[in-house]
C-alpha cells in the first residue's frame, strides 16, 4: 500500500509540470491519458484498500497477482507518458528558437526597406543661392549675366535622360530625385523610371529594383507599366532572385500579351537571362 500511495504521488506531481505544455493536440491527448492513468490508479488504490485484512495485528495484506499486473502496467504507461513529454518540450523548444529568429530576420528586413524608402525619398540637395549684389557699387546692365530661372520638371527630366544616355549615372539620379521631390503628378512615372535606370547603371539592384515596382504602382495600366516590369525582372536577376523575375515576366505576359516590338524583344532577352520556362 506504501509503494502504490508514493508511486501515485510521485506521478501526481509529474503530470504537474508536464500540464503547462499542453498547447497542442498531442499535448491534450497525452493529459487525456494522465487522467485516465490517475483514474486507475485510485481504482487500484481503492481496490486495495477494500481487501480484507489477514490475521494478525502487524502484518500488511499481501499484494495479489492481479494487482502487481496492473501496476505493472502502470508504470509502464508512465514511462511511456514521461518520453513523451520530453518529447513535447524538446519540439516546443525547437519551435521557440524557430520563431525568434524569423522575428529576428522579419525585424532586419523591415529596417532595411524602411532605410531604402527614407533613401529613395530623400529630396537632392538644393544649390546654394546666388550672393546679393552690392547696393553701394551697380554694375552696368550688360556686365551681369541674367539669373537663371528654376529648371522645370520636363527640363529636369529632359536633362537627367540626357546624362543617362553619356552614362553619367550621379546626374542622371540627381534630376530624378528633383521631379520626385517637386511632386509634379504627370512626371513622377518617368522620374521613377529615370530613377531606376539610372540606380540599375550603379549596379544598385535594390534599390533599382524598389524604385521600378514604385513607378508601376503609380501607373498599373499606363503605357510605361511594361517597361517598369521588365526593369523589375532584371533587378530581381541581378539579385539572383530568378524565381521573383520570372514570376514579375509572368505578369507581364498576362496583363500586357500584345506588347510593340521593342519591349517584346527585351521582355524575351530578360527571360532568357532569368532562365524562365
């Protein structure tokens, strides 16, 4: 009787512990278990209790067959349920560590888009204003070069296209940056794209990559959509990311099937680069 009370005692404050890991189906159905364990137990221990007694007044009934049988049985079920509870809290362990380290690695990524965007909206630097003349000492009219009026957008654009065509990559983002920063609605597209051809001749496919998918978004269904698709397909290859580029030519082809013949031609010349199917 000794035994069987210390043998249920100590399992009681086994399943203690193990019940804070109940969190899946397996863990409910190993406590589904335990209880069952327990409700025998008692049973045996009742079933014990109400034994007659034998002769004598220091002498403890003897235990019977049957019931050395099922606490046998017992213990065997215990040791079963202790491995898998070691178990359980080996794969919730795994799972923890699992899950800190894509919070971890979501965190990193979210910081860097946040720094690419902060860098790609940050306005070019203005030029410094002209000194004021002199009050005291006038120069003649024809001495002084006129002021040169602001440059508009269409001019900043005209300019930044012709910078990226001599390949002088730094002027050409510097005007693209100066529409973006002017907000002129009818420019933004071409200045995103300008932005990004001239990002993409610095080989900085990331943030090329960023400044195609913003000129797209701003014109889904626009005439310079295709191009900004192809551009981002090309960002993605330079990124080794082929499986992204060929899904962004994927949508092209969906979404413009009848495309003028030299964006078809780049379109097929990015997918071979990809190694799209």
């Amino acid at each position: 009787m000794r035994v069987a009370a210390t043998f249920f005692l100590g399992f009681t404050l086994l399943a203690g512990p193990a019940a804070a890991q109940m969190e899946s189906r397996e863990g409910i159905a190993l406590q589904n278990q335990i209880l069952q364990l327990r409700q025998e137990m008692e049973q045996a221990l009742r079933g014990r209790g109400a034994a007659p007694p034998m002769a004598g007044p220091s002498m403890a009934p003897p235990m019977t067959g049957s019931a050395n049988d099922l606490v046998a049985r017992l213990l065997d079920r215990v040791n079963v349920l202790e491995e898998e509870v070691r178990r359980l809290r080996g794969r919730t362990d795994v799972l923890e560590n699992q899950n800190t380290r894509l919070r971890e690695d979501l965190e990193k990524l979210q910081g860097d888009m946040e720094f690419r965007f902060s860098q790609q909206g940050a306005p070019a630097a203005a030029p410094p204003a002209a000194a004021p003349a002199r009050p005291s000492a006038p120069a003649p009219a024809a001495a002084e070069p006129a002021a040169r009026p602001p440059r508009t957008p269409e001019r900043a654009l005209q300019e930044g296209q012709t910078a990226l065509a001599r390949r002088d990559f730094q002027t050409a983002e510097a005007a693209a940056r100066e529409v973006i920063a002017s907000r002129a609605a009818p420019q933004q597209v071409s200045a995103q794209l300008l932005l990004a051809d001239a990002l993409s001749g610095r080989r900085d496919h990331a943030n090329a990559a960023i400044a195609y998918n913003e000129a797209y978004v701003r014109a889904r269904t626009g005439p310079r959509a295709p191009e900004a698709l192809i551009g981002l397909a090309n960002s993605f290859t330079s990124l080794n990311s082929r499986r992204e580029a060929c899904d962004t030519l994927n949508d092209l082809r969906s979404q413009f099937p009848n495309l003028r013949p030299p964006l078809s031609e780049q379109a097929a010349a990015a997918r071979q680069r990809a190694g799209c199917r």
